[in-house]
C-alpha cells in the first residue's frame, strides 16, 4: 500500500488528489486548517515549524511511513511590493516554500531506507512567467523549482524522484476573491480560453507517483492550457 501525505487537501487540487489517489488504493493523510470529518486528518497551521512536525509525526504514528509527499498548501498572494508587510512575507514564504522543504527534509530518511520515495511540489505559471504584483508568491514558487532540481539529483540513486507542476488558473477556491469581469480578463490570455479543472492536476499526480513515471524526475511541468508559451 502506498502511503500518501497530501498537505492542504481540504479543498481545491488537494482535496481532487486525495479522492483520485484514495481510488488508487493509496492511504491518503489530508490536512487543512479548517475542520473535517476524515479518520486520516489533521487541522494545521502550516506557516508553522512545529505544527508541521506534529503532522509528520502524526502520519508515521498512523501510517509507518511516507512514501509520496506532495506539498500543496499555499497561498497566493497578490500586492505592489512596497505594501508587503514583514509579516507577510514570513508568512508566506514559510508556507509556500520553507515548510514544503522541512516536510522533504523529515521524508527523506526513511524513503532512502525503503528506496521508494515521490516528493511533488505544487508550484505555479507565476514562478515562470512572472506575475505584476505577485512577486512574494512568485518567489516563493520559483524557490519550490530550485529545490525540486537539486533535490532529484541528490536523491537520483535511492529511487527517489522529486518534480515540481506548475498549474496555470485552476478553478478552485484560491480564485474565489476575484469577480467575474477580472476572470473573462483573464480567460483572454489564456490560449485555450478556459480554467484548469482540479481534476486535470490529480491525473498527473496520479502518473507522477505510478511506476511508469519512475525515470521522471528534477522537471517542472506547466499544466496551464498553454499559458507558459505565449498569448
Ligand atoms: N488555483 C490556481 O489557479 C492555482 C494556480 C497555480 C498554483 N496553485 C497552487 O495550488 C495549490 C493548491 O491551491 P488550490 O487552488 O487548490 O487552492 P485552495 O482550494 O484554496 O486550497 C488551498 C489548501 O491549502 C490549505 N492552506 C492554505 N493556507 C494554509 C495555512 N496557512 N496552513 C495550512 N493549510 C493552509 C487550505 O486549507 P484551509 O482552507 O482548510 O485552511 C486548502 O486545503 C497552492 O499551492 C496554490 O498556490 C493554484
């Protein structure tokens, strides 16, 4: 049985994943900070050190171990740079990018031991592209690629592979502030004029974690409807 952590998958591509790789037979762990009626569960605050050692110790107590780890959880955000806040920037860069590299960090052990080990990082088009106004969030998810890359090179020869997706506007909760005016702008540059569904990126997880996908590995791949390429 292959143990999955999923973080932020209380909603949006986490909560798509867990359905789709709980199909798979997988033991899905999910996380959010809202409650929910799950046996395999946990609320957290991931902006936070010691939660996220908590949650990893509560997956091993309930699983044994942890053979993919995708790090979802994120937050996007979106200011002219000289209206970011230094709490914000702490805040931010701990969810988007250091927790995912302390949970990687915690992983890695025991996925050496065993030889098996999937570690996905869901980054964004933002971190490729660029993005007026998001460069905290950029920065973030660009950070998620270096590590993506250095990481699959050290962890090559333990069968370990570790991959970054790079979604373009999924539909899901992230976009929920954003009024229906600013989302036909959008859709405009969009070159197949539509949003990813929550669905299109569980697939490739599904693939990315499957045996065939094993010599994929150290690669960003831009799940966008073309966004990466041009408008
Ligand atoms: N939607 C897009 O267009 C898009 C595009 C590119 C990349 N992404 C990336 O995809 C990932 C998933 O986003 P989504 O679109 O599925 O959005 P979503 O539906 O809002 O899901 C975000 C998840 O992260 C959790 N989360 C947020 N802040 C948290 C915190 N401080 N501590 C713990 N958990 C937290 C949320 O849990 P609670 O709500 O329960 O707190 C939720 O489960 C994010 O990393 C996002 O940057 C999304």
């Amino acid at each position: 049985m292959t143990n999955v952590l999923i973080t932020g998958s209380s909603s949006g591509i986490g909560l798509e994943t867990a359905k789709v790789l709980r199909e798979q037979g997988c033991n899905v762990f999910r996380t959010g900070r809202r409650h929910v009626e799950d046996e395999h569960y946990l609320s957290v605050e991931l902006s936070c050190f010691e939660h996220a050692k908590i949650l990893y110790e509560k997956v091993i107590e309930e699983f044994g171990n942890i053979d993919v780890l995708i790090n979802n959880a994120g937050e996007y955000y979106y200011s002219p740079i000289e209206r970011v806040q230094t709490y914000d920037i702490e805040r931010v860069m701990l969810l988007n990018l250091s927790i995912p590299y302390y949970l990687a960090s915690l992983c890695v052990s025991q996925m050496k031991e065993k030889r098996f080990g999937r570690i996905i990082n869901i980054s964004s088009i933002s971190a490729s592209v660029g993005e007026a106004n998001a460069s905290l969030y950029a920065a973030t998810k660009a950070g998620l690629y270096g590590m993506t890359k250095s990481l699959a090179l050290e962890l090559a020869q333990y069968n370990i592979t570790v991959n970054c997706i790079s979604p373009g506007w999924v539909e899901t909760q992230l976009m929920a502030d954003i009024n229906e005016e600013d989302k036909a702008e959008i859709l405009d540059v969009v070159p197949q004029r539509r949003f990813i569904q929550p669905i299109e990126i569980s697939n490739l997880i599904k693939y990315l974690i499957s045996e065939e996908a094993k010599g994929l590995t150290g690669q960003n791949i831009n799940l966008c409807a073309g966004l990466s390429v041009g408008s």
